[in-house]
C-alpha cells in the first residue's frame, strides 16, 4: 500500500518537474548544437532506414511485436572440429564436460559405418540433443546415422539438415542436377521423419545473404523466399506444409550493429508467422526455431583479439532477439584453424551471458523499447515488400537466374566497402588505431565445401553405406562454375596491404613517411597524430621528422631525410604562410614526393598541385586506394600481393 508521503513525493515531483513535448527538447536540443540542427544527425542506414537521436512514445508501432512470455536457456551450438574422428570425439566429450550439452561438429568427410561408432563413444544419447548444419554431406551422413541408430538402438534428438536452395546456387546446379539434389533431399527428409522422432530435419540458411552482403532487409526477405522454395518442392514430394513449419530451423547471421541486429531478429520471427498464415498453417504450429551465429563478415585478422569483442556484442544481440540456438566464433576462426584458447572463450560468452548476466531470465528484454519497436516494424515492412517483389519474379531460384538477387547483394556489399574504406565503419584494429608493430599471422580463409555430389538415387547411397563408403567417396570434382557472388570480410584489402607492406621491408623496419608539422606542435599534433593513424592501417610508419620547424629550415630538413616521401602537416593559415618555403623544397628536391594534411583552403591545394604533389588526406579521402598508391610509390608490389 501506498504511503502518504509516497503519494505527496510522486506529485510533487510531477508537478515540479514536468515532461516535456518533443518539440520542446528539439528546441533545447538544437540551441546545444551551436549552429547545427538535429536533423543533421539523422543519418540513412543500408536498408534505407531513417536513425533519429530521438525516439519517443510516438515512433511505436500501432502493432507491436511480442514474442512469448517465456524465459529459455538457448542451446550451445558451439561447433567441434579435429584433425581425426577421435580426435573430434575428444572435443565433444570435453565440450560437453564443459557445459555445452548439445553435440555439433563438422562432417567428417571420411566418416563410414566402421568409424562412426568411434565418433559418438562415451556420448550418452539421453542427455544431449544434436545441432548439425552442413551442406550436401548430410544426405549420405543421414544414412550413415540410420544404420548407426539402428545398430546401437538409440534415440535422438535436435536437428541435423542442409539448406538444398543454398546448395543450388552456390554450386550453379542446374536442370537434372538440380532436380536430382532436390529429390534426394526430399527422399532424405521422409526416410528422417520414419526413422526420427524427435529430430528437426529442415533448414532455412538465410546466412548465405549476409556472409555475401546482403543487408537485414535482404537477408529477412531472401531467406523467406527460400523457405518458400522447399516449401513448394516439398509439397510436390507430398509433405505436408505443418510438417515444414514443425520441423524446420532458420539460421542468420549476427553483425554489430547492436539495435539493427535485434530488430532484424524481432522481424523475422514476426514475419516467419504471417509466411505461416499465407499458408492456412496455425500460428501454435510455425513457432520459429530460430539460431543464430556470429558473423564473418566483420572479422580481421589484423589486431585479431578485437573479433572477442565484436563477437561478444554480437552474442548479446542474438540473446536479446530470443534466438533459440547461438553459436559464436572463436576470435581466430578467421584463420581457418581456432585454437584451444578461441573455443574456450568462446563458449565462455555464453555462461557469462547465461549465468552472470541472468539473460536467461528475463522476459523479451527489447520489448517496449521505443527505438527497437520502431526498427523492428521499419524492417518488417521493408523486408515483406522486398520479398513480395522476389516472389512476382517467379521466386528466389528465378530471381537468381535474372541477376535480380545478386546485384543486390553485391551493391549493398559494395556500399559498405564504401564506407568502410572512407572510415565511416571503423573497424578498430583495422583501419583504425592500427598497431603497426603486430607479428602478422598470415593464412587463407576459406569456406569448406565438399565437391558435388554425384547424381544418384537414394538406394544408391544406402547401398554405399552398407559396403563400407566414406562421405568423400558420394561426391566428385566439378568442372562447372561456381557462383559469382564471393564471400567476403570487410578486412581483406587492409590485410594485403599489411602483409605487402611486411614483405616489402624487413622486419621491423617498415615502409616509412617523415611529417614536417607547420607552426606549433600543439597547433599540428591533431593532423600528424591523424596522418599517422590513417598511414598505419596500411603497414606504413608516418613520424614527424622533429618538432616545430621554422620555416627556412624546411628544404635543407627534406634534403637530408632518408624518406621518400615527405609530408606536410598543418592549418590553412600555416600552408599559406608555408607555401612558398613548400614551393621551394620541392623545386630542390624534386625526386621526392609529397603528401598534404590539414589543408582545406582550394586555392593553396591547387597550386600545390601544379607543384606535382599527388598525396591529399583527409577524412573524406578513399582510405584504402591511398594506400595503395602510397605503397607503389614507396616500392610494394600490389599484383604479387593480390591487391586490386
């Protein structure tokens, strides 16, 4: 019961200190700014949709998006590998020690009848569920486990599938191979389902889209399109549309953008529902099993420590969002290896998210959020359209074939190349704050795949299980190409400059810049300090030759500096008071080349560039294609370090 003086203290406070309008906070807001507005800050992200700085009550939804009111511990998906099955075996079992009771692990490809019982020793069946996504290796790996079931008499549960429509377009199959893929997978899920009782068989891999570019509304609309793919398929192999929906998982992945990440999970599960009523399937039936992974995308092998954090963030969206399945990279998987010490904090986000941080217990924690809400509704109408829009063209496969679908993945790929190289993403580690003195692990990434498969019926691959066949011995070398869009880390090209810029110079000795700063050191500090920053991401030291110079004194300095490349740091009032010191040192040491920061001011930038200087930085200059040209000049060479 309320106090009275509980009651006086609330009334008070509301009288004394009311709320104010948003008008009036616009106000305030934009009298702080000191001649900017608020609505400079309102920026576009790449769905097209519109951030304020300010979201208040009247940005909700007029429906708003609930999703259970439940507390769950999501599954552990962490993903075990190992040079040998009992090597792999040995990870499992430890993994499980450890406090993952959910067994997920690579497809052996030399896994057969007389090793499997290898693989899964010591696992009791009864206290663990199965999480295995893969590509086509599943079909024969799901006879392999019907004869091992059988053999062993033991029941499991979870899910192990493929996504068929992934498969297709990133191997090009085409006219019987895409028909023979299609019926295999279909007469796979059926065997499953008689075999099976508790073990979820259908996957939805929206991952592809965001691993090649896509943003949240591509990857929301696009992995609609293809649940509607293998609903249709499996509809002509006579399934059911109820068993689609009770035995599928949907897969995405996470990025860092906190709040989008969220909201794009919040949409697709919302989504997922009204795809479910287009179909007369009841909403107690198409739940979401929704998992989720961090993302690759992001990754960088510069300054590797930095992926923990980006991953732990990630991790956090997906729980928020209510995924019910997470698995999170190891910092180092972008080396292609993880080491024990990547797995092991790795699974380590998850207890601390679980357990310390009680995430597990809590209720829809984004619910009610004005900004989430809103985010949430902006992408499940963008992304229905969009995927409305695929359906008229025939749907994703044909949507595929007309390029439709791919120039947009690599448009938004492109786009945020753009702004990553113009450091609008920052990419700490990377390209900026770069620690120039790192020992570079150089390696490939690359995505595993198994060849393809070879176009035979079901029978033959049971009878192939049954004499002893491996995974690797279903599938052949393929002549045909592959498909055009690439997976991609936004850290490529600043790797390359970075291991060129390694192999250029010795160790310890890398390619070098001297910066003459124009007036007083704390005058230029700012622009050198910027120079150096911005020089560094790309393996290149840029040091101020010594401190405050005077102005005569500038041509004799550049004669005698060891760099090749000389640059000038100041104000515009500092270059035109410099300039015609600036003209002269060039004149007497024309074999050097120059580099410009700090200036503004047009006039001076073009009779500096008369004068042949060439190197102009700001914020606004392509990071990545500077550093190119300064690498060149310097003496990189960027074909033999695979730079374009």
């Amino acid at each position: 019961m309320e106090s009275k003086h509980g009651g006086i203290l609330q009334h008070t406070i509301a009288t004394e200190f009311q709320k104010p309008s948003y008008d009036e906070w616009l106000e305030v807001a934009n009298k702080s700014l000191k001649g900017k507005t608020v609505s400079e800050y309102v920026r576009n992200t790449f769905e097209n949709i519109k951030i304020k700085p300010l979201y208040t009550k009247a940005d909700l939804p007029k429906e708003r998006i609930h999703l259970g009111d439940y507390r769950y511990k999501w599954k552990i998906a962490q993903q075990v590998e190992g040079e040998s099955i009992a090597k792999i075996n040995k990870n499992i079992l430890e993994a499980i020690e450890y406090g993952q009771p959910t067994v997920a692990f690579k497809i052996p490809k030399g896994l057969n009848k007389s090793n499997i019982e290898e693989l899964f020793k010591g696992i009791n069946f009864a206290e663990v569920s199965f999480f295995i996504d893969g590509k086509e290796e599943i079909i024969p790996f799901y006879q392999l486990l019907f004869h091992f079931i059988k053999n062993e008499s033991v029941h499991i549960e979870g899910f192990i599938g493929f996504d068929p429509v992934r498969s297709i377009v990133e191997n090009s199959y085409k006219g019987e191979e895409k028909k023979n893929l299609l019926t295999l997978w279909c007469n796979t899920i059926k065997k499953a389902s008689d075999q099976t009782q508790n073990l979820k068989t259908l996957f939805v891999d929206g991952r592809f889209f965001e691993q090649t570019g896509g943003n949240a509304v591509q990857q929301i609309a696009f992995t609609l399109s293809t649940a509607v793919e293998q609903i249709e398929n499996l509809k002509e192999a006579g399934v059911p549309v109820e068993f689609f929906f009770k035995n599928t998982v949907v897969g995405l992945n996470v990025q860092s953008n906190f709040f989008m990440e969220i909201a794009k999970l919040r949409a697709m599960r919302y989504l997922w529902k009204k795809l479910a009523e287009s179909y007369e399937v009841d909403n107690q039936i198409a739940v979401l099993d929704l998992f989720a992974e961090t993302t690759m995308v992001n990754k960088s092998k510069l300054d590797p420590y930095t992926n923990m954090l980006r991953s732990s963030g990630e991790a956090f969206a997906a729980v928020i969002g209510q995924v019910q399945t997470l698995r999170i990279q190891p910092f180092d998987a972008v080396y292609g290896e993880t080491s024990k010490l990547g797995v092991r904090f790795a699974r380590n986000i998850h207890h601390i998210l679980r357990e310390e941080s009680s995430l597990a217990n809590v209720k829809d924690p984004a619910a009610g959020s004005y900004f989430i809400e809103h985010l949430t509704n902006e992408l499940i109408e963008k992304s229905w359209q969009l995927f409305l829009q695929i359906e008229e063209l025939g749907g994703l496969l044909e949507a595929f074939n007309q390029k439709a679908v791919e120039q947009l993945l690599i448009e938004n790929r492109q786009n945020m190349l753009s702004d990553l190289y113009k450091r609008k993403i920052k990419l700490i580690g990377t390209n900026q704050y770069a620690d120039i003195s790192e020992k570079l692990q150089e390696s490939d990434f690359a995505v595993e795949t198994l060849k393809k498969l070879k176009p035979i019926a079901i029978q033959q691959i049971e009878n192939g299980i049954a004499n002893g066949d491996s995974i690797e011995d279903f599938f052949v070398e393929s002549s045909e190409e592959k498909s055009v869009i690439n997976y991609f880390r936004l850290s490529e090209e600043y790797e390359k400059l970075r291991f060129l810029a390694k192999k250029s110079y010795k160790e310890g000795n890398p390619p070098r810049i001297g910066l003459i700063g124009l007036g007083m050191v704390k005058e230029y500090k700012k622009i050198t300090d910027f120079v150096s920053d911005f020089c560094a991401s790309g393996g290149i030291l840029a040091e101020p030759i010594q401190e405050e110079i005077q102005l005569e004194e500038i041509s004799r300095i550049v004669n005698q500096a060891s760099e090749k490349i000389i640059g000038f740091a100041g104000t515009d009032d500092h270059f035109e008071q410099a300039l015609p010191f600036i003209e002269k040192t060039i004149v007497e040491n024309h074999k050097k080349l120059y580099l410009i920061a700090g200036l503004r001011k047009k006039e001076v930038i073009h009779k500096l560039k008369e004068l042949g200087v060439t190197f102009f930085i700001d914020e606004k200059a392509d990071h990545v294609e500077t550093l190119k040209r300064i690498l060149v000049e310097i003496g990189g060479d960027l074909d033999a370090a695979g730079v374009r």
